[in-house]
C-alpha cells in the first residue's frame, strides 16, 4: 500500500520531515517550508515595503536556497523587495573561484543583479596570499572579520538597507552551544538576535533562523537548485567542530533539540 | 541532585610538580585542574568551598528556626555533602557560646528501585542502616517514587483526577493530554492498580530516553519539596557538582528549558519555590574532587551506588546521556562491585567509542566543566518572568504563548481551501476540540517531552494526581473568572466552553 502525505492525506508521501518526523508528500513540504519561513519574516517585521534588499552568496545551498526563497515570497505576497546578489570573493583558489560561478549561474536564473567584492581590491590581501603569512591555524579568524567588513562594504556600495545571509538553526543552535563552551555570555545573549546592525547601520537579518539544515538540503535537492557543495581547502576550525559533532547527534536524540536551544 | 552517574576518576594522571601549591612544603598527591595538592590542603580547599558557598548565601539566617532538609541519594556527591554539612553543624562541647548553623539537618533518600521492577533491591533500608548508624542525631525520611502517587502528595490531600495523554504519536500538533477521573484509568475499577504499577507504566508509556530523565527529575523534586515542606524545612540542599551543572546545562539548552535554566543550576533559587531556598554547595566541585575526598574520608565504603534507569543505556539513550559522555552500564556496573581498579576504570571509559562531550572534553580543555558552571551562573532569569505561571509538571515557570510560536515556526497543516483561508490561519486548530486545551499549563520543555508520550489506550499511564490538581486548580480559575462576567457574554463568542 502507498503510504499517504500525513497533511494532504492526498498525494504519496516520499519524505519524513526532519523537524516533526511528518510523512509529507513534496508540494507539503514546499508549503510548510516556505511559509514557517514567510512566518518568520512577518513575525519579526524584517522588511518595510521598497527596502532594497542584499541576498549573501557564496554559491553553496544555504544561501542559493535563500536566493530562491526569497524571490519566491517577495513575488507570493508582494513585499515589495528590490532584491539583489552580493557575493564575497576571498581569492581561495580551487574553492570560492568555483563556487562564485555557481553565483553567476544563480544571478542568471533568478534575474537578480549581482555585485561580487573581493578581499584583493579591499585590502590587497587574498586569502591566499593570507595563508601563505599565518599558515593554516588561525587563518579563519582573519577570513571571518574580513568578510564582515567587505559585505558592509559592498552593501554600501550597491546602496541597499539590508542584507539577508543563510545562517540556519543548526548554525545558530551551534554557536549557542560555543558561547556557553567558551562563556562568552555577552555574544551568547546577542547570537539568537535574528536582526543585528552593524557599524554601517545596514540591517543583518537571518530569515532561516527557524529552518533546519537537513531541510535546506531536501529543499535545494527536490527543486533540483544549482549549488556548490565544497568545504572551504583551508579546514573548519576544530573547536566548532566538537559542537557540530555533538549538536549533530543531539539532532539525532531528539530533533527539536535544534529549535529547542534557540527557545529566547 | 546527587545522580549516581556523576563521573568520578579517582585516579589522576602523574602531577608534574612536586609538591604542593598551597603550602610548598608537602609532597602533593593529588591533582585538581592544573593544581596539585597534598592530603591536608585539598581537603582545607574542598571544605573551605563548602562552607564559603554556605556562607554567602541567605540560607544562614539571624533568626533561629531554619531547618535543612538534605537530598540524599547515596551516590559520591550527597555522602560528601552530609559529611560536610554534619562537620560543619557541629559545635565542640566547651563553646558554649555557639550557636549551631541550622537548627536541624533532616536527610531525604528516594527509594527508586519500583522503576526498574520487582528484581531490583530497594535502596531503602540499607541507605536507612548506613545513616542512622552514622549520624544518629540527624532525623531520617525515607520515601518510595511511586508514593508520589498518593493523595498526600496533591495539597487538597484527596485529588482523585490525573492527567493521561491522548493525543496521537509524534508529529501530531494537538497537545495530547486530558483530565479524568483517576479510576478510570484502571483497565478493571475493582482492580487498582498500585502505585508502584502506575509509576512504572508511566515511565514505559514515554518512548524516549530523553522524556524518561525529565520526568524523573520532575518527580524527584517534587517530592523533596513535599518532604521539606512536610517536615518543616525552609532549606532544600541538593548535591549537585560543578560537573553535573555542566551537563545539565547543555542539556537542560537542548531540550528547550532555557528559560529557566538560570533557576535550575544556580547556586541558590530563592525564588521559584515559594518559602523555600534551594542550594547546591557542591556546586564549586569536580565529580574528581568528590571522589578524592570521599577517598581520603575514608566514605568509600558508605557510598550507595543505586541503580539508574540510564544504566546500562549506550551514549545516545537521552540527551543527558549524550551530553555527559559515553558511560556504559559496564563501567558502572564494575564501580559498584569494586572490582575494578580505579585506573583501569577510567580507561574501560575513555576507550568507549560513544560520543562524549562533556567529560571528553574536560579531559582535554581542563576548565570545560568550570568555565560552563560559570557561565550558567552568570545568567540570570528575565525580568517578565511569572513566578506564579508554573508548569503543572516541572514546577518552572512557565515562558508565555509558547505554543503560538511554535505554530508559527512549524507549519504541520495546509489550509483545506487555499484562496479563502490566508497562511495564517495555520496557527488556528482546524478541528473543534473536543477536549480543552490544556497546553497553557505546561512549559515548553514539558510540552516537547509530552509528545513523546504514547497514548493511554495502550499504555494506561498517566501522571500523578499533583498534575492533574494543578492543572484543575488553574482551569477553575479561569472558569471561575467566566461566571463572574457570564451576564456579558454574547452566546457565540465562546462556543468551546459554552458546550461543555
């Protein structure tokens, strides 16, 4: 017997939800997952109608499923967003040339303007040139307050209010976990913020704040998205790693373990 | 509470200094974090934390007339602390000036072997024998986990409704509990069940490790306070260490009790329980410390290692369980018979290919433990919170329109005529209720513990009667509220509750 879509009772179900373990049918699961999402978009009150709006790209699926979404629901409920592409380039040769292509693609299927910035015309230091200085220990560190800075700058330059990046639950619910680790409670207080301003005053927000990775994952793979899936050559950092890992088999204890650290 | 799985690793790897920190004479022999001590300093520092924990806070009050009730489990950390806090209380015969600490210390062990069925020796009698031996002067209460069945644990004294769960399995969004009358629940009303029945066919009805511990905890609080109320103490002492509030952090942020986390691990809780200051001056000590001052005390032989029903679970039984490393019933199993020396015990642990966290990585980042127990320390609880909204099962306040955020975030329907109902109306049941809704009485970690409950046809589980008197007792508030302003109404406005 085909086993029915717990919510439509209609079509076949050939998915189980990784947040509530429903059996759904595909057009379900496109409905829930991008109306938590719309959800979470008005709850929060992110937009104002004509704010012009800077999708993060790197090419990988979190944002180029965030690039869909957002198109998508902008059209759905008419925001009224003036949206466009912002892409970083380190200067990683063999990882961010490849996936900035990916970018180019995406720019060209869902028609948005693209900026790409690199760390090279920014601060005349690639990644490359970086690692080739410090090695590969601490590399991240320069990687991450450089690419802070260069989407402000590039937000600057393409003239937007706001920039909307990919960070998912699993990302937030992992960073909650590091800041108790390292007792840093004035970042654990301020990293469930789903809008954040920095110096330039450009809005930040994560609409995926409420959306698992796994689901991020099945949505790009049932909507056949064009991402880059390449870990970054120069290594994750270890420490994080340990909360991955452990975070990963939480997940697999009880999944609403996810959300559930992000309850405020 | 002082839970027998804390680990404790009696043996240290080989200091690399000489002697001692603190005195620089002795050669040391034991080595706390980076610190290595000799017998006479650690265990100055071990009991100086103790008695500085004690001492700043509120417990010790001008007043005469406080009385201690002391959670006892038997396990490494609660024999400390009795040890501790006896030493402490005691006044040399010639100081007569003196005045003791408390004006009596009260020990409370839980007998939880009706857990784990009729094979399992009670601890009872043998923590009973092991105390009134040793402390003679200290009253001892003595009291079984199902009693919490009873009618005396609800505050009318007589509540005959429980609360039982029948909503579907996991996924389903209604919230799946009900009030009835308690002997419904039995399959034959001539037959009641005991209590020891129920309590073990509520544990079974909960599918997963994880709800299973939660529970457990609840039930194991609840009844201390009953007990320290019923025995005139306004101080609840609980044994846990520096280790175990670590894990409990974690795991206490994984299953969405954050918000009143900062009440679970602190230090001292004067608020959540009303009349009573609960306090953990264990809290500055490793598992390690624990085990090491047992030793040198001489304790060793008094410690009751009782079964727990993580025993014996692999490292993904529960989040707890995962959360603090991957302790098999095997090592535990060789603690409690002592076969095992110390040294091959902890490699039996650290060779174990589970995942473990907590106590993994304290092994390599030696202030993991501390810098989490000050972090958690650190927090405080927000300025909104309703002490008097509590969780009809955990007792925590409970953090408002829970339920309503999670409708919003997880979307399990889709609207049945997608042009004339908007998005929105996903966060509206679809169905009338034929049942009311009772999700308001529970936190949200309650909440997400509660689905994974099976329902009570096949289980016949349901909760104790103080559930369902909490539960009632708010309900009527409501329902009390309603007739005052009935006259005002308009029929309609209030179909649900007008039915009924």
């Amino acid at each position: 017997m085909v086993k029915l879509c717990g919510i439509c009772e209609n079509e076949r179900a050939i998915l189980k939800r990784p947040k509530t373990a429903q059996q759904i049918c595909k057009t379900c699961f496109y409905h829930v997952f991008e109306t938590e999402i719309h959800h979470t978009i008005i709850d929060n009150n992110l937009f104002k109608r004509g704010d012009r709006v800077a999708i993060a790209a790197s090419g990988g699926k979190d944002s180029t499923v965030l690039a869909h979404i957002m198109k998508t629901l902008n059209e759905r409920h008419n925001y009224g967003l003036d949206l466009s592409l912002l892409s970083v380039d380190e200067g990683i040769t063999g990882y961010r040339d490849d996936s900035l292509e990916t970018v180019k693609r995406n720019q060209q299927q869902y028609e948005l303007p693209l900026k790409i910035v690199s760390y090279q015309e920014l601060y005349n230091w690639s990644m490359d040139d970086i690692v080739k200085e410090v090695g590969l220990k601490n590399n991240c560190t320069f990687c991450g307050v450089f690419r802070r800075q260069a989407l402000d700058r590039g937000a600057v330059m393409l003239g937007v209010d706001h920039i909307v990046t990919g960070h998912n639950a699993d990302d937030i619910a992992e960073t909650v976990l590091m800041n108790i680790l390292r007792g840093d409670v004035a970042r654990l207080q301020r990293c469930t913020e789903i809008v954040t301003a920095g110096e330039s005053m450009i809005r930040r927000s994560k609409p995926f704040k409420y959306t698992y990775e796994k689901e991020i994952v099945m949505y790009a793979y049932f909507k056949k998205l064009d991402y880059f899936s390449t870990e970054c050559i120069y290594s994750p950092n270890a420490y994080r790693g340990h909360a991955r890992i452990f975070l990963k088999d939480l997940e697999a204890v009880r999944p609403s373990a996810i959300i559930g650290k992000q309850f405020p | 509470m002082c839970d027998v799985d804390d680990p404790v690793m009696v043996a240290g790897p080989k200091p690399t200094q000489k002697t001692c920190i603190k005195c620089k004479t002795s050669p040391s022999v034991v080595v706390v974090r980076h610190a290595t001590y000799c017998k006479s300093c650690f265990l100055f520092t071990f009991v100086g934390k103790f008695r500085t924990i004690i001492m700043k806070s509120k417990v010790v009050s001008q007043k005469e007339g406080e009385r201690v009730l002391l959670a006892f489990s038997g396990g490494p950390s609660s024999r400390a602390m009795l040890h501790l806090l006896s030493d402490f209380q005691y006044i040399v015969p010639h100081e007569t000036s003196k005045r003791q600490l408390f004006s009596g210390v009260t020990i409370c062990h839980i007998d939880e072997s009706a857990l784990f069925g009729q094979e399992e020796q009670g601890t009872l009698a043998r923590i009973e024998a092991i105390v009134r031996g040793q402390y003679p002067d200290l009253p001892f209460v003595g009291v079984r986990m199902e009693d919490v069945f009873g009618p005396n644990y609800t505050d009318s004294g007589a509540f005959d409704r429980v609360v039982e769960a029948v909503g579907g399995p996991v996924g389903a969004d209604e919230f799946p509990i009900r009030l009835t009358p308690l002997n419904a629940v039995s399959p034959s009303p001539d037959l009641t069940p005991s209590n020891a029945t129920r309590l073990t066919a509520l544990f079974d009805s909960l599918t997963t490790g994880t709800a299973k511990e939660d529970l457990y905890s609840h039930l194991k609080l609840t009844i201390l306070i009953h007990v320290a109320r019923r025995e005139g103490c306004t101080r609840l002492f609980l044994g846990d260490t520096s280790t175990r509030l670590a894990i409990k952090t974690i795991s206490l942020t994984a299953k969405g009790r954050g918000y009143s986390l900062p009440l679970d691990v602190a230090t001292e809780d004067a608020v959540s329980v009303p009349g009573m200051i609960v306090l953990r001056p264990m809290k500055d000590m490793l598992s390690k410390e624990v085990g090491v001052y047992n030793r040198f005390r001489g304790l060793e032989a008094s410690v009751v290692v009782a079964k727990n029903f993580a025993t014996g679970v692999g490292g993904r039984g529960s989040i707890e369980r995962l959360t603090e490393g991957g302790f098999t019933g095997e090592g535990w199993n060789g603690m409690k018979t002592g076969h095992v020396q110390p040294r091959s015990l902890l490699v039996t642990w650290l060779s174990l290919p589970t995942a473990e966290f907590i106590v993994g990585l304290d092994r390599d980042f030696p202030s993991t433990v501390s810098t989490i127990t000050r972090t958690a320390s650190k927090l405080t609880h927000a300025e909104s919170m309703n002490l008097e909204q509590a969780c009809a099962l955990c007792l925590k306040p409970i953090q408002l329109s829970t339920k309503e955020w999670r409708h919003r975030i997880t979307v399990v329907t889709v609207p049945s005529s997608s042009t004339s109902s908007p998005p929105r109306s996903a966060a509206l049941p679809i169905e009338p209720r034929m049942t009311p809704d009772l999700t308001d009485h529970f936190c949200y970690g309650c909440q997400v513990g509660l689905r994974d409950m099976r329902r009570v046809e096949c289980t016949g589980a349901a909760f104790p009667p103080y559930v369902a008197e909490r539960v009632a007792t708010r309900e009527e508030r409501v329902e009390g509220l309603r007739k005052q302003i009935e006259g005002f109404l308009l029929e309609d406005e209030d179909n649900g509750k007008g039915e009924r």
